[in-house]
C-alpha cells in the first residue's frame, strides 16, 4: 500500500469513528487527507472501496496477529488460545469509541460482511486447531463458543475490563 493510499486508508477509519459508513462523504474523506476530492478518486474509485481497503487492514491485521498467538510454540494452549481471542478483542477495542462499530463488524453487513465472515472463519480455524492439539472434546463448538463471547463483549460497556478475566475462566474450562 503506498503512502497516499495508506493516508486515504488513515483518514476512512477517522471518517468512520466520527459519522460512520453511512454519512461519510467522500468529500468528508478528501478532507482529512488533505486532499482535493477529484485527486482522492486517483486512489479509491468510491467511499465503498475506501472502507473495503480500511476492513481488509483492520482485519488483516487482527489475522496476522491471532496467527502469530496460534504459531507460537513455547507457549501453552492455554496462552496460545487467549492470544488469538486477544487478536480478535483488539479488533473491537480499535473501534469501541463510535456507534458505528457494527457497519464494519457484521458479517451480514452489505459492504464488508465477507471480509469480516473470512477473518471470522480464520479465528475459527485457529481457535479450533488449538483447542484439537490440546486434546478438548468437541473442539470446533470450543471456538464457537469463544467466538460468542468476542460477540457478546463487542456490546458490552464494559468490554476491555471484563474480556480477558473472562476469556481466561472460559478456556480453562474448556481445556
């Protein structure tokens, strides 16, 4: 990604915090960046590719960093697991100051639900190997039962306090 287009990237997610998917305007973006709006076209065709480039990041990266925690060898099932749900909650976390969260964060939403549904899948994939290496029954209901908890505190007020105590006591349970 180049520079400008990281810029424009930077300037979606500000966008996106402040008014949300549905009433930012790509003039609202071409302002951030410091752009004229016609120049802004040179590096996304529309507001919908804009916010497809900033899911396609903020998931990216989430990905990468639940991999990294999955990946890790000297480390137990246990952390390993609490390393791809704090991948995961991170996600969250980057959004939790706006009410406009679940325009980015639904995999039924029009606009990004498939990059949101693969990143989600990819959670699944790694939650369910991990708990399978580390002997649990049923380790594909395992993941999906931590993938509801992330679902759960993405709702809740009180998410960054309560995510990782809770995470913890549900898998060791669950291992």
């Amino acid at each position: 990604m180049s520079d400008r287009l990281s810029v424009v990237v930077d300037s979606t997610y500000e966008c996106l915090l402040l008014y949300g998917v549905r009433r930012t305007t790509m003039d609202d973006i071409a302002q951030r960046t410091g752009l004229s709006r016609s120049s802004l076209y040179t590096y996304v065709r529309n507001k919908d590719e804009a916010f497809r480039l900033l899911a396609e990041r903020l998931y990216g990266r989430a990905v990468d960093a639940a991999e990294a925690a999955a990946a890790r060898a000297d480390t137990t099932a246990e952390q390993r697991a609490l390393g791809i749900l704090a991948a995961r909650f991170d996600l969250v976390l980057a959004l939790k100051d706006s009410p406009h969260v679940a325009e980015l964060m639904d995999t039924r939403a029009k606009l990004c639900g498939d990059i949101c549904a693969a990143a989600t899948a990819r959670f699944r994939d790694l939650l369910t190997e991990t708990f399978e290496r580390a002997g649990t029954e049923r380790p594909r209901d395992a993941a999906d039962i931590c993938l509801a908890l992330m679902r759960g505190f993405a709702s809740s007020p009180d998410q960054a306090h309560l995510m990782r105590p809770a995470a913890e006591a549900l898998v060791a349970g669950l291992l």
